[in-house]
C-alpha cells in the first residue's frame, strides 16, 4: 500500500508524524520512531519564556552572592557557560539530523516579536528541515479585542517567514470566532496550501 503523502512541501513516506512531546528529547526515542514507521518527527518546543525565566534567576542568585560575599562572583561561571539559552536544544536538532534520515521538525513557543524571529533564525541555521509556531496566547487584558488578537498571530507568523526561508506550521487552538477565516488568512502569508488537523489542536501549514 502507496502511504506516501507530502506535508508541507516535504514528501514523506507516511502520513504519521508524532507531534511535539517529552518524547523527543530523548535521541534514542526518535530513533525508534523511526523504526516504528513515523515518517518525520516534530520535536518537543523550545519556550522563550522558559529561557527568559531561567536567564533571570540566575541574575538574581548571582546578585544575592555578592550582598553576601564580595568576590563571590569570582566563583561564579560566565552566562556564556551556562545552559540558559537555546544552544541546548539547537544542539538536540543537529544530532538528530545526524542520527535519522526523516525530516525534523522544531517547535518553537516565543513570547516576543523578537524572541520568535531570533530563535526562528537559529534553528533553521541548526538544520530543522520545518518549523512549527506554537502559539498559544490567552488574552487576559479586557480592553483587547479579538481582532487584535488575530493581528499578532498573523504578525507572529509574518516575522517569522521575513527570516526563514524553511517551511513553516502554525500551531493554533480552535477558538476563534471563525477558525475557517483564520486559517484562510495564515495560508495567504504564503501559498504553499493549507493543512489542518483535527481535534483540540490544529496546524495550518505555510
């Protein structure tokens, strides 16, 4: 049986491809997906926000030393030492490249224009055959329209393709007033088609 189908301009061999999960940070897991017949592999997201946390709370502990202790920096690694970036999980994607033939496929949760497009960049330079823009933003600010809301999804997803030239996947919740329209406006950044899952979560494909 011919399962061959091709899913944001990449021909894969099956239509499975396990989505973003703890599965994937494992190499040895999406060897065996794989094995297991999964035709690409989307791999667990990189959150800018967790990055950010991280960065800040060890700024902040690196401060406390030194109220108590003044050459308690002098004992303290360099940021560039640390693994409070996305080196690490940039890392994750070229030994996976090296270690499978199906196509890999980064998950990327920003919290800043510039947060996307930057990390955005870095993974493709990384070697991810896609991308996939997690977003998932719950207005909490009553002022805040559900326009507006549209608006910085589709600014989100219009950075992000300015500086990547790798196919792009929109990760979306379905609560939009008119989720047919959404969809339609998100392909039409890039006319590549248009592929939506179904369930709780939906991706459309640019």
């Amino acid at each position: 049986m011919n399962l061959k189908t091709n899913y944001l301009g990449l021909a894969l061999r099956t239509p499975l491809v396990p989505s973003a999960s703890p599965l994937s940070e494992r190499l040895d897991n999406i060897k065996r997906m794989e094995d297991a017949g999964a035709a690409a592999v989307v791999m667990h997201s990189l959150f800018e926000e967790h990055l950010s946390f991280e960065r800040h709370q060890y700024l902040h502990h690196l401060s406390e030393e030194t109220d108590g202790y003044a050459e308690a920096l002098a004992y303290s690694p360099e940021m560039h030492q640390l693994a409070v970036g996305p080196e690490s999980y940039l890392d994750e994607i070229v030994t996976a490249k090296a270690a499978v033939s199906i196509p890999i496929i980064a998950s990327l949760n920003g919290s800043t224009i510039g947060g996307w497009t930057d990390y955005a960049r870095r993974i493709e330079e990384a070697g991810a055959d896609a991308l996939e823009l997690n977003i998932y933003w719950i207005p909490t600010d009553p002022e805040v329209t559900g326009a507006d809301v549209e608006t910085r999804y589709l600014e989100i997803v219009s950075q992000v393709k300015r500086v990547v030239s790798i196919p792009v996947a929109v990760k979306m919740s379905p609560f939009f007033s008119n989720f047919a329209n959404m969809a339609k406006q998100l392909a039409e950044k890039e006319p590549t088609g248009l592929s939506c899952s179904t369930g709780s979560t939906n991706r459309t494909s640019i």
